[in-house]
C-alpha cells in the first residue's frame, strides 16, 4: 500500500446521491500495534530513564483519519492553546475510539 490516504465516491443512482468517503490504510495496522503495545507493559520505556530522569512519553499513537474525526466531533486537538490542547487529548484517549489509540494501558 503505497496510499496514504484512500478517496472513494460512491453513487447511488436510484437516490441521486453522491456520496464520498475518506479512508486511511494503515488505521488498522496502527491500531493493532497499539493493541499489541498495550499487552507488553514496559516495552515503551520514558526518554531519560537511563539518567534517572523522564522528558517524554509515548502515551498514544492516533491515526490521521481518527485525529481529524476527533476535530469535526468537537475534541480541540488542534487549540491553539497548548494546555487546552492536553486536555482535550486526555478527553479524546477516554473515548471507546481514543483508548484504541493508547500505547501504554
């Protein structure tokens, strides 16, 4: 799959509707490494532990397609305000679809 994201029209003639649907590939494969990921605790260490510190995580993985939903559904993942932006974040990774983005349980 060399697509990143898929574009697909469908007509349906007896309605005269046009609809159009946009897909994205690789969301399945992101979301079972996700899965996966959350399994195996401890396999996704924090930056810096080595030196007794912790500068940064990986706490989800969000395929695109899911991240610009979570935008039209009202999640304000793109604020402006980077504490704002947080905390929508942890609102979205509470939904059914953004614990399927966790990486670590």
């Amino acid at each position: 799959m060399d697509e990143v994201f898929k574009s697909e029209l469908h007509y349906q003639e007896h309605t005269g509707v046009l609809t159009h649907r946009l897909t994205q590939p690789t969301e399945d494969i992101i979301l079972r490494r996700n899965y996966e990921l959350r399994k195996n605790p401890g396999v996704i260490q924090d930056l810096g532990k080595q030196s007794n510190g912790t500068f940064g995580r990986q706490l989800a993985s969000i395929p695109q397609i899911m991240y610009d939903e979570a935008i039209r559904d009202g999640f304000g993942l793109n604020s402006g305000d980077a504490e704002h932006r947080s905390k929508e974040l942890f609102r979205y990774l509470k939904t059914e679809k953004g614990k399927k983005c966790l990486v670590q349980g």
